[in-house]
C-alpha cells in the first residue's frame, strides 16, 4: 500500500466544505465539511493532513540517526535508553502511516 506522494495543499472553500486538501498536481484528495467542526478547525485538521507526508518523510530520515546515536552511546547512559526509546516510537508511527 502506498500514500499519494505530497507536497499537499489546502485550500478553504464555501458551499459546506471548509476545507480541500489537494496534491500538488490539483487534484482534490479530501474535503472536510463544516458540520460539526468549528471552520478554524477543519483548516487546521486540514493543515495537518497537508503536512504529513513531509513529517513521514523527516521521521524516515531521522531513524538511521538515532538507530548510529543510541549505539555510539554508553551502554550504561540514560541516554541510549532514552534514543531506543524515541526510535522505537519513530518506527510504531512510521508503521501507523504506511499503514
């Protein structure tokens, strides 16, 4: 399974939908309505649709970092404890976003 590839934009509409979240070729990918939620809300829920591909993106990258930091580290710190901890966290959400 595969995402749409981003960047994605958002663009605020009227006529009950209060936001569209668009690929960068256009085309709508979702559409939030106005029922229940707030107009600010929606575009903020629609912003951080936007933004996902391109924090899935710097999650990747950052792995292999914290997978070389929490070996460099001293077996007895706080701190390699505290990397596999953050690593193994990065790779659940990783896992979550690709489904």
């Amino acid at each position: 399974m595969s995402h749409t590839p981003g960047p994605y934009t958002v663009k605020t509409r009227t006529n009950g939908v209060c936001a569209m979240i668009e690929t960068r070729d256009g085309k709508e990918l979702a559409m939030l309505d106005c029922g229940t939620i707030s107009f600010l809300d929606n575009v903020s829920n629609a912003n951080l649709f936007a933004a996902a591909p391109d924090m899935l993106k710097a999650l990747e990258q950052a792995l292999p970092f914290l997978v070389d930091l929490a070996q460099a580290s001293d077996d007895e710190s706080h701190y390699r404890e505290d990397t596999n901890a953050f690593r193994k966290e990065i790779e659940a959400l990783i896992a979550k976003a690709k489904g």
